[in-house]
C-alpha cells in the first residue's frame, strides 16, 4: 500500500506514550555525541514534525530552523515552542524545496523523514546546497529490506494504526510506511557522494522491546531495519 502522509496532520506530537516520542533521546543523544559542543550552532531541522528534536537543540544553545510540510505540525511545534519559552524559527515547506539560503547551516537534522520524500535525489542535493563547507549531515531512516517490511510495514503500521485509532483519518493514512521508500544504506551513501557529502559512520537503530505500548530502541550495530548516521560535506 502506498504511504500518506495525512496523519502528520493529526498526530498528537506531544504525547508521552508516542513513538517518535520515545526515540527522542536516542536520537539526539547519538546526534550530539558525533556534533560536539552544540553552543551557537546553526542547524536546521528537516522534517520537524511538531519540534521534539528541535527542541531538544534550542535548549542547549543552538538556533534552531524546522521544516516540515504539514502546516498543523508546524502550528503545533510553534505553540508549544512559545509554551515553553524557546525561540524556533519552524517554516512549513518541502525538503524538496528547502526555504533557506546556500551555506546556511553548520548542521542538518533529518530525523526518520528520507523514506518519506518524493524526490530523495533532490533532497539530498538541497541539503548539500543549504548546509555550510564541513558542515554535518545528520540522519536516520529505514533500511528496505525483508526484515523491515515485516517489523515497520506490517507490524509498525498496525501498532500506530492502534495508537492513533481516536484520528479522523482515512484507512489509508495508516499505511504511513512505503517499503517501496525506504532507502538501502548504499544508495544513500551514493547520492551523498553525488551531492559533495562524504559519510562517517552508520548505526543500527534496534529493537529495545516494548514500554507503555511504545516500542523501544537502542543503537546497535545491525542496520537491517533502521540506521542512523551522519556525513560532512566535503
Ligand atoms: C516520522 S515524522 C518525523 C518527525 C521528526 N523528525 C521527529 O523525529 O519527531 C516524519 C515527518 O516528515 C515530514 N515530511 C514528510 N515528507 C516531507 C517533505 N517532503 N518535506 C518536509 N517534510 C516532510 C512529515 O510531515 C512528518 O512530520
């Protein structure tokens, strides 16, 4: 089944019990291992969702840019922003079509959002252009194979199909994950390497059981389901 995307529309971002919730601090703690003293850096958030990541970034000093194409995530991620009293400058729009200038960013995050675009080849070319010489790329994504099928297509989709069962949307939008999307780590190291990026190290993003009806993650070394990374642009 094809993916849609209508669900970001209505996903309750700040729910504890949440999914993408829960793998907040494994994903900033292994982005903020490889990127070093965070102070005063410029990154941009790609794909921001409502700002769970974004905010962990404004709050240790940097100047955070989030970008996301569903306008009720960003009006979400907006609000709790100023809730909270961070400043975050979120845009909605494509990572597609980055709304930001060349050599923007010491930074860019882009966190479970490569299997979605339309285009990974122009992604992957605007974030070369927005991102500074030397500066980092950091991602994490799923890997398209047996494994993942099963465990993100099948399995994945049921559970956030069980979580989000109260949203009025349509049947379709459950099927958020497209195997037919998900990205092998070598075609992505060679688009990087199209696009001026060379990649420093990969991970496994592993399954860690269940809590509170959430999955759990740890990073690993088997990259058979989901990975996390970053590159430099050369
Ligand atoms: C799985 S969520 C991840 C959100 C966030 N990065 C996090 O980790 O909490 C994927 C996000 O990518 C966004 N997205 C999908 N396609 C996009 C595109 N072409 N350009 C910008 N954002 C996109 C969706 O709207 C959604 O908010």
């Amino acid at each position: 089944m094809k993916q849609n995307l209508e669900i970001y529309n209505q996903v309750d971002w700040w729910n504890p019990k949440h999914s993408l919730k829960q793998m907040v601090p494994v994903r900033f703690d292994y982005f903020t291992k490889q990127i070093g003293n965070l102070k005063g850096l410029k990154i941009l958030d790609l794909g921001c969702g409502g700002g769970l990541l974004s905010e962990e970034f404004a709050k240790r000093g940097t100047e955070v840019i989030g970008v996301d194409i569903s306008e009720n995530s960003i009006a979400i991620a907006k609000t709790h922003a100023l809730e909270n009293n961070l400043t975050i400058d979120y845009k909605s729009g494509t990572a597609e079509n980055i709304p930001a200038n060349d050599n923007t960013f010491d930074v860019v995050i882009c966190a479970d959002c490569l299997e979605h675009v339309d285009n990974l080849e122009k992604v992957i070319g605007e974030i070369s252009r927005v991102i500074k010489n030397d500066g980092m790329f950091c991602y994490d994504t799923i890997n398209r194979t047996l494994s993942s099928k099963i465990t993100v297509c099948w399995i994945a989709n049921r559970i956030l199909r069980w979580q989000n069962k109260h949203l009025d949307v349509s049947e379709k939008s459950y099927a958020v994950h497209d195997w037919n999307k998900f990205i092998k780590p070598v075609e992505l190291y060679q688009l990087m390497n199209k696009y001026d990026f060379k990649n420093i190290e990969v991970k496994g993003i592993q399954f860690a059981g269940i809590k509170n009806g959430s999955f759990k993650a740890r990073i690993g070394e088997n990259i058979k389901i989901a990975y996390i990374g970053y590159a430099r642009k050369k």
